[in-house]
C-alpha cells in the first residue's frame, strides 16, 4: 500500500494570493511505469506565488490554525490527509523563513556565532526577556526611589517620624512614661518601644479624657498616699435623722397652747417670774436632797423649805405640761461632733464633710432653739422658722456622707489589693495616653501601610526580576546545551567553498559555535548573505537527517520544499551551491523511493542549471532501480503550466548566435543587423539572473569584477564594459524594446561587433564556465583560445 507521501501528485491552495482553491499536479503519474515523477522543478516570477506555496506547506505540517494557507495534499481529485501516523513531519520547508527562524549569526562581542534550529528561537527568547528585564530593572530602580521617601526618619512621609513623635510625646515630662514609673515606684521611666506604641494606639477608651483624668487623679492620690504600714479604715457608724417627719411634728407641736393650771397668786407670781424651765430645773435640783445650799442665791435650804416648794412647783408643773415637754425634748436633734470624722482626715471628701457638718450643726441649733423656746412657754402658740434650713443641710451633708462611705471602701480595697490598683491606674494612664497620640498613631499607620504596600510591590518587583534571570539563565544554557552535527556541517560547507579552511563552524569555550573563515574569527558584518544561505542549507540537510542512521542517511521517506536555493548566493559560490545541492537530492532521492522534492526558483539560469543536475540524477536513479524522474513547470496566472520550449531554449538560442557571428569571418548581413541588440539581451539576462543587477551595476562593482581571472583581464573589462551599456540606460528608461543600433552599434564596423561579441561570450566564460557550456557545450576550445587571446593582450583592447 502506498504511503501518503508516495500518493500525493499535487495540492490545492487557497490565499489571499489564491483567492480560489487552485489545483496543482506537482507530481502527475508517469506514462512509462515503473518511472514516478518525483521532483517538480518550478519556475515563476517574483509575486507568482511559490512563498505562498512554501508558507502553505508549513501550516499544513505545523497544524496551524487559524491558517493563512490552505493547503491540502492530493492523490488525483481526492484530498489526502497525513495524519500524525503518516508522518505530517517529514514535511521540511526551505525558504527565507527557514532561513531566519533556524540559523541566525550573531555578534557574541569579540567574534561571529552562529545560531542554530531551536537556538534562534531561544536567543530570540532571550532577547525578549532581557527586554523584560531591563524593563523590569527600572520599575525596581523607581520603587526604590518610591521606597527610600518612607525610610528618612526627618521626612512626614515616613513611618519613623510619626514614630519617633509618639515616643516623644509619651517620654515627656508628666508623660505616660514618667507617671507609669511613678506608678510601678520605680525611678527609671517606662521603656517606649514599638508593641507599647501598638497597644496604646490601639486603645479605644469608654471615657472621655477629662472623666479618664478626674479618677486617675483621684485614684493616684489614694495610691500615692498608701504604703506598706497603711491601716484598713473603720466604716462610717454616723446616720442622720429623718428631718422631714421630725420638722412636720415639730411644726405642729409648736403650734399648740396647752391649758394653764389652776394657780394661787404666789404660784401665779411665781411662773411669771420663773418659766417652766427654770421651774423644771428647780424641781430637779430641790428634788435632790442632798442640794442643801441654793445654787442660785446661796442660802441654806431648810426641809420645810424645800417641802413647801416642791409642793407649789408640783402644782405648776402639773402632769399635763410634762407629758408635752417630754415630747418636746425628743424633737430636738443632736448636733455633729467632727472629731467622729477624724479616722477619715485624708480622705478627699473630709473637708467637704466638715463644711457641710457646720452648716448642718447650725441648722440643727436653731431647730433645738426653736423646740426650748416652746418648752419655755408651752402655754403659747409657736411658729416653726423654714429659714433655719435644716433640709438642705441634712440633704447636702447626706451626699458627703454617701461620698465618704464610698471612699472609705475604695481606699480599703486599695489597701487590700494594691496590685490591682497599680493595673488600674496604668489602664488609666495607657487611656489618657491613647488621646494624647491618637492622631500621629493614626498618621504613623497610614504611612506604615504605604510603606508596607511599596515595600511589597519592590519585593514583587524584584522576585519577578530574578524570575526573569531565572529563565534566562534556563533558556541559555538549553540555548549553550543545543547540540548539532557540526562535522556533518563543515563538510558541507568544504563541498560548497571547494575548501575545508573558507568557511567553518567551531564549538567553543562558550558553548556557542563560532564562525571561522580559513581559521580566523569573523565579525558578523564580514558574513555575507551567500555565506549565510550556504550554512542555512547545509544545516537544512543536517537537520533532515539527524534522527536517521548514520549508515542509511536519508532513508526515511521525505517530503522537501525547496524555494529558491541558489540565486540568493554569490556569484562565485553559484558552481559549489549547485554542485552540493545535486549531491545531496542524489541522496535524498535515492535514500528512500518514495520521497518527493518540491523545487522552486524565479531564475531562469537556475531553471536550466537545476535541469541539468536532476537529468543526472534521475539517471543514476534509474540504474538502480529507484526511479526518481522530474518536472519542469512554470507557475503563472496563478496556475501551473509546462515550462515553454519557447521560454527554455531562448536563452540558448541567443548564445548560439553570439557564438556563431563571434567565430564566422565572413560577414552575415542578416545577424551583423541585430547583432547589437542579440548581445545586450544576452548580457542583460546573465547579469540580472546571475547577479540581481544590470549591466552597469555589474561594471561599477568591483567585488564583481574581482572574479575575474587576472588584472589584466579585469582592467579590460571594466573598460569594456563602458562602451557596451553606452547608452543602454535611456534606451531601457524610455522604453525602447527595439535595436539599439541607432545609436550604439550602427556606428561600430562588423569587425569590431565581432570582437565584441567574443569579449562577451570570454565574460560570461571567466565568470562562470559551467553556465555557458551547458549551453554552448561545442565552444569550450574557442573560449579558451579566445580568453587567453585577451589576457595575453595585457588589456590593450582597453584602450581602443
């Protein structure tokens, strides 16, 4: 069964270019079996399409998607599809796109390396990154400028101002720090540092900072005023009567008039000369025996005395008055001695408390007179005094009181617990602190944490840097670790250059394989493009065959696309490139006998160069058995024709009368006619397939004209060279497709457009010989003949 590559005899393509699906039969099936086409040779001009071609195929082997080419293998009509078991692979595309992803040379600062396969990728890699880190190197470089804003201790912006400021303030004189020692009674100030800073600022009081300072100066006083030897304090045993009541029946009492007794005169002249209080104490006093003198007038109290007198007092003072002034006596209050309070001297209420107790002992005295005064007289109606205020004194002496009580279990629990009472106080003074740096705190956290945020991007910065250098360092040393067939290479190259010295490959110190040019260093400005295209070709085969075995290279089978191989290169690497070129499609082609190659060119000379070498090679094919013939075509209008005999043989034909008017010597009129115009198309078309350039071009080149031979040579040409484009230039800018006869060559004698067509003819020989024989194979011995003629004549022709 025929494998996909062996089946395919053309594609279908559809571009931009190939705005319809084309149809293309590279390969159509021979008309003598066993004979296969397996070479299609393609000639088109710039723009006809073959780029289009080559990038098809490369998709189509890539699997790209979405594509810019379709592009589908045929067998006939019917599409094939090369899956990955046929070997989609072994499609390997040459073109200027090969060229510049798989060999790239390089300047590695003191000479030329040479990139390739998978190393271009990776140094391309590698530049990317270098960008992206150099890139990277700025934005680290401005955040640490951003960053260095946070870490200047005398600038806003940084944390460590607002931090220095809050120790400042808690270090001050009378400050958290120096009444924290006081607290602890220690003479060294509390230590400032970071986690006190956090926890002061961090607070949230319940208190106002007026409320927090009004007990912390109530409870330090307390504190400040206990020691080791300090006594529990007894509790307050003083209660204060029940005023109102007492002043609601002393009101009513006073306002009563009890009955007088039924008197005699003497007892009636008595009570108005005595009150019933100086009665009463008369009584009590007489009552008493062992009174015997009188404590008023000093006199001797007799019993008959004393007997008469008590009986009139009794009279008096019947039981009716006594039970009133009993009552009485019961509504008067008892006044408050402060010496009671003394224990309580340090307390901050004492002196409170005696003020109040004043005013109340003066409230409680006029009461006490009021009552007396009723006790004097009860036979007459009272008035009780509002003004003597003994509510209000009562009240307010009541809420010192309470005041007091509360102190004194306050300063009991202090002295109880004074531990509890230093945490409480520095509590206090952590809140009071709190309020006193409460706006730097919030200041230093805003710039803590814009710090923080620059701190981390920088640290994010710059572990993506080293990320970067990181795979850097990795894509290097796969780039150092990439490993070629450098011998294979160099051989390739000493079959190009006819020289192992010209141009080499060697792996150095690096790692890196430098070129070497008759084994000195070159600098990548000194590498020419053709040199550059020969090591992309040589390297083109390498790769083919690098997985093969060394003994059967090429013999897996192989599907080549090979677009304009040799008109990129110098002129004087033209006879090796084809010559390696045909060496290598031998082997290619007669490796595997199904392998298919894909060659296009817009050179017409290469068309017939390439033409040549693959009759050869189908030729030695074909002795062995393994039938590799081939096709010319020529790809125009967007699709595939037979290359012309017409367009095949015009060149030829042109030559051959050249040669034929240079060795005739007799004259022909017709050809001596256009002769001229035969010549410069001859001309033109070498120098523009050979070259790229025109004829004048050619002449003010030197680096052409150093191909030639010899000096002598060289000096005739370029003179000669003059007089043959004289004029050439306006013809071709004015369009004249016509002889130009008229104004060159009709004023040149047949002899003379003789010798010009010999030097011609000696031109094209000098500078590549192979090329004119393999159209003028009979003229070898005239050209030889003819070009030693013109070095012989050390250039006098020159002259004429």
């Amino acid at each position: 069964m025929a494998t996909a590559i062996e089946s395919i005899t053309g594609i279908s393509i559809s571009s931009d270019y190939f705005s319809n699906m084309a149809t293309l039969e590279f390969f159509p099936t021979h008309p003598k079996p066993p004979k296969v086409n397996r070479v299609a040779l393609l000639y088109g001009k710039n723009g006809s399409g073959k780029s289009t071609i080559a990038q098809g195929f490369r998709e189509y082997r890539d699997s790209v998607n979405p594509r810019t080419v379709t592009l589908n293998p045929l067998n006939g009509a019917t599409n094939i599809k090369v899956s990955p078991s046929g070997k989609p692979e072994k499609f390997y595309i040459y073109d200027e796109n090969y060229i510049s992803s798989r060999v790239k040379v390089s300047n590695s600062g003191l000479d030329a390396i040479v990139l390739f396969g998978e190393q271009v990728s990776l140094e391309r890699q590698i530049a990317e990154i270098e960008k992206k880190i150099a890139d990277k190197k700025k934005e680290v470089s401005d955040q640490n400028d951003e960053c260095l804003k946070f870490q200047d201790s005398k600038d806003v912006l940084s944390p460590d101002y607002w931090r220095a400021t809050i120790c400042d303030t808690l270090r001050e004189k009378n400050g958290w720090a120096d009444i924290g020692s006081k607290i602890k009674r220690q003479k060294v100030k509390l230590a400032v540092n970071d986690a006190e800073i956090s926890k002061i600022g961090k607070l949230s009081p319940a208190k106002k900072i007026d409320q927090l300072r009004s007990d912390f100066d109530s409870l330090y006083a307390r504190f400040s005023s206990i020691d080791a030897d300090t006594a529990l304090l007894p509790n307050n045993t003083f209660h204060l009567p029940d005023v109102v009541s007492l002043e609601n029946r002393t009101t009513s009492l006073l306002s009563q008039a009890i009955d007088k007794p039924k008197l005699t005169q003497r007892e009636q002249e008595i009570l108005k000369l005595f009150n019933l209080s100086c009665i009463t104490d008369s009584k009590r006093f007489l009552s008493d025996e062992q009174n015997i003198i009188c404590d008023r007038c000093l006199q001797p109290i007799d019993t008959d005395y004393r007997t008469e007198a008590l009986q009139r007092i009794k009279k008096i003072l019947n039981r009716e008055v006594e039970e009133f002034k009993s009552v009485l006596v019961k509504l008067q209050i008892q006044e408050v001695d402060e010496k009671i309070f003394l224990p309580f001297n340090e307390l901050p209420s004492f002196k409170a408390l005696c003020a109040k107790i004043g005013f109340y002992n003066k409230a409680v005295c006029a009461h006490n007179n009021a009552i007396q005064a009723k006790i004097d007289e009860p036979f007459t109606p009272h008035n009780y005094d509002a003004s003597f205020q003994l509510k209000d004194a009562t009240s307010s002496l009541s809420i010192v009181l309470t005041d007091l009580d509360n102190e004194i279990v306050e300063f009991n629990r202090v002295v109880k617990d004074i531990s509890e009472t230093q945490k409480t106080l520095l509590c206090l003074n952590d809140n009071i602190a709190h309020y006193t740096i409460e706006k730097s705190f919030a200041t230093f956290l805003a710039q803590q944490t814009e710090k923080n945020v620059a701190d981390a991007k920088r640290q994010k910065l710059l572990a993506e840097q080293t990320l970067l250098e990181q795979k850097k360092t990795e894509l290097d040393l796969q780039r150092k670790n990439y490993r070629i067939a450098a011998d294979e290479i160099n051989d390739s190259l000493r079959y190009i250059f006819f020289s192992d010295k010209r141009l080499t490959i060697e792996l150095g110190q690096d790692q890196l394989y430098h070129l070497k040019s008759n084994g000195v260093a070159v600098w990548p400005d000194k590498v020419s493009c053709g040199e550059r295209n020969a090591i992309a070709l040589s390297y083109y085969f390498t790769e083919i065959a690098k997985d093969m075995d060394a003994n059967a290279k090429y013999s897996d089978e192989l599907f080549l696309v090979i677009d304009d191989p040799i008109s990129s290169f110098d002129i004087e690497n033209r006879i090796g490139i084809l010559s390696f070129l045909r060496w290598k499609l031998d082997q290619v082609l007669d490796g595997s006998p199904t392998t298919k190659v894909l060659l296009m060119t817009h050179d017409v000379s290469v068309v017939f160069d390439l033409e040549k070498a693959l009759q050869e090679i189908s030729e030695h094919c074909e002795k062995k058995s393994c039938y590799a013939e081939f096709k010319v075509f020529q790809i125009e209008n967007k699709s595939l024709h037979d290359f012309s005999k017409k367009s095949r043989n015009e060149y030829t034909h042109l030559l051959q009368m050249v040669y034929q008017f240079a060795k005739e010597n007799d004259s022909n009129d017709d050809l001596d006619l256009v002769i001229g115009n035969v010549m410069r198309r001859v001309l033109e078309t070498f120098t523009s397939f050979s070259f790229k350039k025109g004829i004048n071009d050619v002449r003010l080149e030197d680096k052409y004209l150093a191909l030639l031979p010899d000096d002598a040579t060289r000096t005739y040409y370029q003179n000669l060279m003059y007089r043959l484009v004289l004029n050439t230039e306006s013809h071709a800018e004015e369009g004249i497709e016509a002889a130009p006869e008229t104004s060159f060559w009709s004023h040149l004698s047949s002899a003379e457009k003789e010798r010009t067509a010999k030097d011609i003819l000696c031109f094209i020989y000098c500078l590549n010989g192979p090329h004119l024989l393999s159209h003028l194979p009979e003229a070898e011995t005239d050209l030889k003949k003819w070009s030693s003629a013109i070095k012989s004549s050390n250039g006098s022709n020159s002259k004429t």
